[in-house]
C-alpha cells in the first residue's frame, strides 16, 4: 500500500503547469487608489467627444476666418 504523499503531488502538478506554455495571461485593470474604482484601458466617451468637438472647433473657426478674409477683399477691394 502506498502512502499518498500530497506535497509531493502538488509540487508535481505546480511544476508541470509552469513548465506548460499555457498560462492565462495576469493582465490587471488599473485601478484608482482613492475611489477603489477601476481605470479603464480606453479613453471614456466623454474624452472622445471633447477630441471631437475640438477638432471640429478647429475647423469652424479656420472656416470663420476664410469667411472673413472672403468678406473683406469683396467688401472694401475698390479702396485698394
């Protein structure tokens, strides 16, 4: 009759997992130490429509400025 030696067993099947290429990936959230929250990966849908609506701020005001510059050589072109 043999003894049933558990250490060993465990040490044998830690081993052979270790040892195996396929281990789960340990991949952890970041997460706020103040809130106990997580900080996710991606940026937040309030962060892309601030990216969004700057870009477009962008161009209206280039536009606005196009308009002007098109407003003042029609308007007073005949004073130069």
């Amino acid at each position: 009759m043999a003894i049933f030696d558990e250490v060993h067993w465990w040490k044998t099947q830690l081993r052979l997992y270790k040892g195996s290429r396929i281990q789960p990936p340990m991949v952890l959230p970041k997460v706020n130490s103040l809130t106990g929250r997580y900080i996710p990966s991606c940026p937040s849908i309030h962060d892309e429509m601030n990216f969004r609506y700057s870009q477009y701020s962008k161009a209206y005001w280039a536009g606005v400025k196009e308009r002007q510059k098109a407003y003042l050589i029609k308007t007073y072109s005949h004073y130069f």
